[in-house]
C-alpha cells in the first residue's frame, strides 16, 4: 500500500511539472499580445498631479479594441458593468474584471479596467490565455487602454502596501526586465537608462522610470525584490542605469527572459523562461503491432530554444509508466540549443523479451528546472 502512493504520488508531481515554472515569484501570462506594450503613459506608482493625491497603481497597456486574455488561472470574483462597483474600488475603472487567484500562501487579485465588453461573469473558473474581455475606454479613461492592476491578498483600494509592478511579473517573450533600488529616492525620483531598452516597432521609447513606494501607500514593491524602479519590455543588451545626477550609477546585461538585479549584477535572481522547450507530441501515436501497419516504435522530437548564457544544458528524456516507473531513459546529456529528435523503440525497453505492453505511458523532458511531460499510447 506504501509502495503504490509513492506511485501515486509520483504520477501527482509528473502532472504539478507539466506546466515548468521555476521562479521566486508569481508569474502572469500577458493579458495582451507581445506586440502590445505594457507600458503606457503613466507608470507604475506615478504620482496623479491632477487628482487629490495618490498614484497610478498599475500598468497602462497600448491595446486599444482588441481582445484581452487572462493572465492567471483563477477565477472571476467580480465582473462590473457601468456603474457597478465590487465594495473594494469606487468605480473610476468603468467596466472591469477582478479575478483571484492563489500563488503559494498568497491570493492575487487582479483588476482589469476600462473594458469595452465583458466575456466572463462573475463566479467563472478562467484559464491562463483565454479571451475574458475586451479593451475600451469606459469610466476615467482618456483613451482606449488596458488598465492592469495587482493586488496582493488584500483588495481594498486603499489598503496598504498591496499593489505590484506587473512588470516584473510577466513571463518575456524576447525581452527581459531590470529592477533596483536607488536609496533615500523619494518618489518620482528620474531613473534613466541608456541606451533605449524597448525592443521596436510598435514599442514607444521609455528610456527612463520613477521610483515609487512613498508617496502613496498603497503601492508596494515585490517581496523578493524590494525593488523602487524597475522597467520592463527591456530589449537584450548593456544598459547603464543613472539617477540623482550620477550619484546611483549601474551597469546591467539582461537577457530575454531574464529580471535581473541592477544593484548585483553579478547575481542573477531569476532566470524565467530563459530556456524554453517544446516537447511534441510523439509520432505516430498512438503506435505498436496493433495499428495497421504499425511497428512498437515512436519518434518524439523536442527543441531547445534558447541556451542559459552560453551554458550548456543537462537534458533527460524519460518514459514511465502509468504507475510512474520508469521504462526507458532516451536522453540524458547536455546539450545545447536545437532540435532534436528520439526513437522509442517498446520492444526493447523491458525486462521481458517481448518489451512493453499496450497501455498509456509518459513521456517527460527535463532540461535545468524545466520540464514537460505529455502521454502516449502503445497498443501491441
Ligand atoms: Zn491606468
């Protein structure tokens, strides 16, 4: 009985893996397209000079009519139409979303402002990169955009300290993103970086940030990071960082797919999405005798698309099981970035002369941190 929950609990980690992630921190899916720049005219933690206090709490993205995905899985706490409002925001958002999700210990509520149409109501189950909406400019908006807000574990408007910068919580694709802190920085403090980070066209130079923290209280800085700027969308490359008339002074290599500290740059504290893998589906599947004119072996192919700083990376490809044993290892080497491809072969891959029997079995891809498994079937 001991022995077949380990199995089960095997098979449960196999399937947690699926989705790869290693990171420090929460990790959204961007709720617009990678051509859509996330953003936009005021910044996160900008002070409003023309309201009664306060600051933008959160990102400002360049869509204008267009589909709007979700960014988590979760669900829909509260959908707003028009004057509606949830009890935790005076609805100057118009139209909006606030979904939940859970990150660890935490609860991520995330509000999505100004919509145009609402796809979801309020109770649904959303999934990462499923439409939910469309971007518009109702409420106080002065143009079409996409207002992305975060809070953390509390979703009071004023709460203290619940807002984060969405920009270092989106999986990159092709850019990474810098933070730091430029210390005894009030707010709005200039921090300026050259040369011009963002990757173009479409993207519209912003070659420089505003600290934030203080002068609204409701802004935060990650919990890891404790950052007071930070820019996002950043193209790979050097870049020197300045502030306080040269006073704060870094310089920072980012790759894409990488949020890296400027103040330690020698450290990197993240590294997500930096490797990026496909594991396809096996061909033919499924296979074995039993398929007409099928033989017990299988081509899996999978790619490496990109290197971690030149390193190599160390590979495995495992076949298990449906009880989670393992059957075959077919990789395990490094490697660098590429294409590469497997024969399975089921016939010799057993204790038995005859090799594996028909039944479901998995496949996983191990490179680094990440990992992808998917499943195959064999009928002989
Ligand atoms: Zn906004």
């Amino acid at each position: 009985m001991r022995y077949l929950l380990v199995e089960l609990l095997f098979i449960t980690i196999l399937f947690l893996t699926f989705t790869s992630t290693h990171s420090q921190t929460f990790r959204f899916e961007r709720p617009v397209p990678d051509t859509i720049q996330t953003h936009g005219n005021y910044l996160y933690g900008e002070p409003w000079f023309w309201a009664s206090g306060g600051a933008h709490r959160g990102l400002d993205m360049w869509i204008t009519y267009d589909t709007v995905y979700s960014a988590a899985d979760g669900y829909v706490e509260f959908a707003a139409f028009a004057s509606g409002e949830d009890g935790y925001e005076p609805n100057g958002f118009g139209n909006y979303l606030r979904t939940r999700s859970a990150w660890n210990s935490k609860t991520i509520y995330i509000y999505y402002a100004h919509l145009s149409e609402i796809l979801v109501n309020t109770g649904d189950s959303i999934f990462t990169g499923k439409p939910i909406a469309i971007s518009g400019n109702t409420g106080n908006s002065s143009g079409p955009h996409l207002h992305f807000e975060i809070r953390e574990n509390n979703p009071y408007y004023l709460a203290e300290k619940t807002r984060r910068n969405p920009e270092l919580w989106f999986s990159m694709s092709g850019t990474g993103a810098i933070y730091g802190r430029v210390p005894d920085a009030e707010d709005n403090t200039r921090v300026d970086i050259s040369p011009d980070p963002k990757p173009r066209p479409p993207y519209t130079t912003f070659s420089y940030g505003l600290t934030y923290g203080f002068f609204d209280n409701t802004i935060g800085s990650d919990d890891i990071y404790n950052e007071n700027y930070a820019f996002g969308d950043v193209k790979p490359g050097t870049y020197t960082i300045t502030a306080l008339d040269g006073e704060y002074r870094r310089t920072v290599t980012v790759l894409a797919g990488e949020v890296i500290n400027a103040d330690e740059t020698t450290y990197i504290y993240e590294r997500e999405n930096i490797l990026s893998l496909t594991l396809e589906q096996n061909y033919p599947n499924p296979f074995g005798e039993a398929i007409p004119s099928g033989n017990p072996s299988t081509i899996i192919k999978y790619q490496i698309l990109k290197e971690v700083r030149g390193e190599r990376v160390e590979v495995r490809l495992v076949v298990y099981d449906v009880l989670g044993r393992k059957v075959a290892l077919l990789v395990n080497k490094e490697q660098s970035a590429g294409s590469y491809e497997v024969q399975f072969d089921a016939s010799a891959n057993s204790a038995t002369a005859s090799g594996l029997s028909s039944g479901i079995y998995y496949y996983q891809l191990t490179a680094n941190y990440y990992s992808q498994v998917r499943k195959m079937i064999l009928l002989r």
